[in-house]
C-alpha cells in the first residue's frame, strides 16, 4: 500500500524523490491508517497531526491506546517510513484526515 499510496496521492515532487528509493528498496515502507479502536472507518481516527509554526513541522501523536496504529502487518517492524494518517489540527481547527510522509 505504501507504493501504490504514493503513486496515486503524492505530488510529482514527492513521487520523484520517493518513489525510486521505495522501488529500489533503499527504504522500506509501510502504510499506517487502521487503528485498534476504529478498524478502517477513516473518520474515527484518533490519531493527530498539529503543525508547530516554531520547527515548521508537523507533530503526530497517538494519544491513547485505541488511536495505535494497527495491521501494518510485518512492515510494522521492519518499515523505515510510513504514510501516516492523522486527523490534522491547523490554529485548532480540525481539517480532517490527512495523509503523512
């Protein structure tokens, strides 16, 4: 699901950097959307994503036991990247999910 994530929701810079590595196998990558306490409704993700203006990042926290990400499969463990989804929180205002790098 990683690849095929990329393929069809990355930018044409995000597939021109990643894709290659992914495919050659220079990172291993996962997808992490499923969490214990929602299945596969993506509207239940408990997961969040806040951008801190300071760092000029995004912060994603997994704040309670039912918002760990769940089946990621074998990839779990041994995935160096994953494509996150995180409900995303801007000037805290929910934006809704959203997918991360």
């Amino acid at each position: 699901m990683f690849v095929p994530t990329l393929e069809n929701q990355g930018t044409d810079e995000q597939r021109a950097k990643w894709l290659p590595l992914a495919k050659n196998y220079k990172i291993l990558g996962a997808y992490a959307q499923t969490e214990l306490g929602h299945g596969s409704n993506v509207q239940g993700i408990e997961t969040v994503a806040t951008y801190d203006k300071a760092t000029q990042e995004f912060v994603i926290d997994s704040p309670t036991l039912t918002s760990r990400k769940w089946w990621p499969g074998g990839l779990g463990k041994t995935a160096n990247h994953a494509i996150v989804h995180a409900r995303l929180y801007l000037d805290g205002k929910d934006v809704g999910v959203q997918a991360f790098l």
